[in-house]
C-alpha cells in the first residue's frame, strides 16, 4: 500500500551504511565543459566503475505528479580497489526518444574520504517527474578522484490514466522536472511546476485546508508510518494549494494535536511557505513532549473540536464569502477517556466541509475525529492510493464551481 502512496520528495539521494558528504540539490561544482560529457553520451553505456543501475516503474504520488526512480548500487570493495578517496557525480538527463533534451543536466554530488568497509554498499536514489510520454533517461556516473565514468541509457513510458478524472492537470506543467530538496530535509522536496485546478465560482468562497501534522496517536513511535505520514500530508497539502478560484481566498493551517498548538497559518495562499510548513511538520513529528502536553493528552481531541468551532461556527454573516473546509487527517484514535463531543454548531455556519482522511496502515480501520466533526455533515473521502486522491479532487473542484 504503501507504494501506492506519495514519496513526496521527487528527488531523493540516499547512501546506505557508507558515512559520505553528500549534496542532494543539483551541484553546480561539476562544470560540465571541464569533462567531456558529450563526447560520453553520444558514445553509448558504459561502466568502467562496477555498478548495478535500476529504473522502476512510473507511479502516481498523492500530489498528482508521476515519478520514475532510478538507484545506482555501488558496493564498497569495488570503489576501495581505486583508492579511499572518491567525489562522486551523477548528472541525470531526459530526452525525447529522438533524442531532444527535455530538462537541463541535474547533478548530485558525494564524496568519501575514508577506506570504506568491504561488505558495505552505497545506494543513490534518485527521482524524476514525468507527464505522459515516452522518453530516454540519461545517467553519468563520473569519479573526479579517478577520472573513471559510467553511463546508462533507458527507455521510459508513462502511461496516460485510464479514466483520468482530471485529464487536464498536467495542462500547465514541464514535460520533466528534476525537484529541488534541501539537503537538511532529504524527505521534503518540491517541483515548482503547477497543477491546473481551475474553480469557476460564481460567487466568492473562503477555501481553508487543515491538516493534522503529528501522527495519529495509535502509530506513534512507528517510523514506517511516520514516513507515509509525511508523504501524505505534504502531498496532500500541495495539491490542493494549487486550486485556482474565479472568486475567493485560500489559506492552509497545520495543527499538532499532540501539543495542541497551531504551527503552521498562512492566508492569502498564492505559494505555500514550504520552509516554514517543513519546519512545522518536524516540530509536531519529534519524540520529545513536554510532561504539561503528556499530562493533558485527554484534551487533544477537544483542543481539535474548539479549532475548527473557531474557524467555522464564527462565520455567520450573509454578506461573508461561503467558507469552504478541507480537512486532511490519518485514521486517528485518541486516549482513552478524551473528551469526544461532537462539534455544536446553531444555525447556518454557511460552510461546505470536506474530510479526506487517509489510511497509513492495513490495520487503520477506527477513527474518532469523524465524531467531532459529524455535525458538520462532512463529505468524507476515505484514502489508500493516489489515484483516490486524485478523484477527491476532482468531486472537490466539480463541487465548487457550482457556487
């Protein structure tokens, strides 16, 4: 299932059991004019450092986008023959089939400065993002210490969607694009093309996304799901961010059930903030709790309840844009014994709430968050792949063009 789910950094430079130095956005300390990168191109494979070099198939993310990955497994004893010092690039690139070059060279750098051990192995992982087509992926291993080089050659397919309900997302978007990661934040990363998600509203809406940012109580400490966590509230979050209304507002806010506080409130989205939304995702993902929020574990769900009362019983005035709530959770069961009263609500709160709420787990079946926000009379969008993130869009955008 997970598989199914967003890797959302679209590309990832991962070392396993190596210590190296390592730089995952593309490195401009490789001049490609200093190497003759044309010449070893138009020369076909080549694999004068042993390697094993593997392309899986293209899947759909949660943020819409469709990644191939590509892993080039190095093992220790073969780079020990030539030395303990190694500066490692991998320059990627993508053409058409006929070989027209798509996107400019992305280059990952790292570098070990020590014998390795000889039963170890580096493992670089590496993503792509692709529309629809068929294309050639192109990768240069080159050792600056050794002057050794590699290249590989593969022939990508990425199949169109059957029954695509959103046939024309892709409308706006670069045919590739290589995203930019922090090396700090080697699971968030962003491409920096847009959706299209045109809303033809006729009058104006006050759109508001709220997603949970810890994990769900019953999972903490569980490191897989944490991962699928993420993967799923930024994919999320940064799909939905790209919806276009004729008439209206958007705003995102990342709430830490846990602490009960609200890390992350931005209004006016035009571009999210995503620095400031990574740094709320770590805030509200680390182990440490104070005792006080240990202590007062009983009242997250009452913490939830009053959040959401605050941002949408208190609209009430005719002449106020209709609010629009988007509520982006896990499965998510509380202590037992937590306060779990419904949300009250009197009169029209003159807001629309949708529930997209995603399961992390097989074992994710029970979900308490429902009971606070039944009142509400949510439309509930239960979540295990992509592609049911693709048509809760779809139902979304449909719906809110009909104001």
């Amino acid at each position: 299932m997970r598989n199914a789910l967003i890797k959302s950094a679209c590309v990832l430079f991962l070392l396993a059991v190596i210590p190296t130095r390592s730089v995952q956005a593309s490195d401009s300390s490789l001049d490609l004019k200093s190497i003759p990168i044309s010449d070893w191109l138009n020369g076909g494979e080549q694999k004068e450092i042993p390697w094993d070099f593997r392309v899986s198939n293209p899947y759909l993310r949660v943020d819409q986008r469709i990644e191939v990955s590509y892993v080039a497994i190095l093992k220790a004893k073969d780079l020990n023959r030539t030395g303990k010092d190694h500066e490692l690039f991998f320059v990627s690139r993508i053409s058409s089939p006929d070989g027209e070059w798509l996107e400019e060279p992305y280059i990952t750098r790292s570098s070990f400065e020590q014998e390795l051990q000889p039963n170890a192995q580096a493992q670089f992982v590496m993503r792509v993002c692709l529309q629809p087509g068929d294309y050639l992926l192109w990768l240069v291993l080159y050792d600056r210490q050794t002057g050794k080089h590699n290249v590989a050659r593969r022939r990508v397919r990425v199949s169109e969607l059957r029954g695509d309900p959103l046939p024309d997302l892709y409308r706006h978007m670069p045919l590739v694009e290589f995203p930019r990661s922090e090396e700090s934040d080697q699971g968030l990363g962003f491409v920096q093309g847009h959706l299209y998600l045109p809303i033809r509203n006729k009058h104006p809406l006050r759109v508001e996304v709220i997603s949970t940012l810890n994990p769900p109580e019953q999972w903490t400490g569980r490191r897989r799901v944490l991962r699928t966590q993420n993967d799923v509230t930024v994919g999320a979050v940064a799909a939905l961010s790209q919806m276009e209304l004729d008439q209206g507002t958007l705003s995102i806010a990342g709430v830490d059930l846990t602490r009960q506080a609200v890390l992350f409130d931005q209004s006016g989205v035009q571009e999210v903030d995503w620095p400031s939304f990574a740094e709320a995702l770590k805030k509200a993902q680390a182990p440490e709790v104070s005792a006080k929020a240990l202590q007062e574990s009983k009242n997250n769900g009452a913490f939830f309840r009053e959040f959401l009362s605050r941002r949408i019983v208190g609209q009430s005035s005719t002449e106020d844009p209709m609010r629009i709530v988007i509520v982006v959770t896990s499965f998510q069961l509380f202590e037992r014994g937590s306060d779990l009263t419904p949300l009250q609500i009197e009169g029209d709160c003159r807001c629309r709430v949708y529930h997209l709420r995603f399961r992390l787990n097989m074992n994710d079946v029970f979900d308490e968050i429902e009971k606070i926000i039944r009142p509400l009379h949510p439309k509930t969008f239960n979540l295990i792949t992509a592609q049911d993130m693709r048509k809760a869009i779809a139902e979304i955008v449909s719906d809110l063009g009909k104001f």
